[in-house]
C-alpha cells in the first residue's frame, strides 16, 4: 500500500541504495498527487540521472570476478552489464515522463511520472540485489 512520507527532495542520499529508497518514496509520494514544486522534481530528476550514470561508470570499470566456484560468475556479470545498458534507455524515459509534467503540468502526468519512477526503482532494487549476490560470489536470482 502507498503511504505519503515525507521527502527532503533537495537532500538525496549519497548512498546508492538510500538513494534508490528515497526516490521511490518520493515517486510514490507523486502517485498520491503530493505538490512538488516543478523546479524541486526537475533537481530529483537530476539527482537520480546522475547517480545512475555513476554507478553504471564505477561498476563497469571494476574488473570482472573470475572464480573457479562459482562458474555463472562471467554469466552473471553479462547479465549485470546488460542491465546497465537498459539504464541509459529508463533514463532517457525517466527524463521524457518529467518533460510531459514540465510542459503540461497536472496531476495525471504527475502521476504518470511517479508511477514510472516507481518502475525504475523496483528495477535498481533487484539489480542491486544481483548485483550484490554476485559481488559476494553467489547466484544471480533466476529470470
């Protein structure tokens, strides 16, 4: 169930997961029609694109685990790099939801842009759980 908390939109977390939390929060907060300034969901916006993008840049340069062990390793990282690649696509869609709000601002695009927001974290969220089983050296969850 959604429930309207609070969200200090001008202080996203610096840590990549808290980040993730706290713009789902805020777009779930956008789904019940909660009144962000333009300007302050254009800084979200903007905060999530670039802390994204880092993540993608950091991860992609660390070189790839090679364990005996666990032989889904090179499979796993494959599916991981792929991932990041749809990433640049959500947030080239991330960024046209909120260019419908900012040139036709009402709570149906609003809306529209909060549920999409919600997509794309439920997406970092499992991601970031294979993303840790494999740096941890386990398996990947099955498709």
């Amino acid at each position: 169930m959604l429930a309207r908390r609070p969200v200090e939109i001008r202080a996203p977390p610096r840590d990549f997961d808290e980040l993730i939390a706290w713009f789902d929060q805020l777009s779930s907060n956008l789904v019940l029609l909660e009144e962000y300034p333009r300007e302050d969901l254009r800084f979200a916006v903007g905060a999530v694109d670039r802390a994204v993008r880092a993540h993608v840049r950091d991860f992609g340069g660390r070189e790839p685990i090679r364990r005996s062990d666990v032989p889904a390793a090179a499979g796993a990282r494959a599916a991981l790099d792929s991932d990041h690649a749809r990433f640049y696509v959500s947030l080239d869609q991330l960024a046209w939801s909120f260019g419908i709000v900012d040139r036709e601002d009402h709570g149906g695009h609003r809306q529209a842009l909060g549920q999409y927001g919600r997509v794309l974290t439920e997406a970092l969220r499992r991601h970031r759980r294979d993303e840790q089983a494999y740096l941890a050296g386990g398996e990947p969850r099955k498709p």
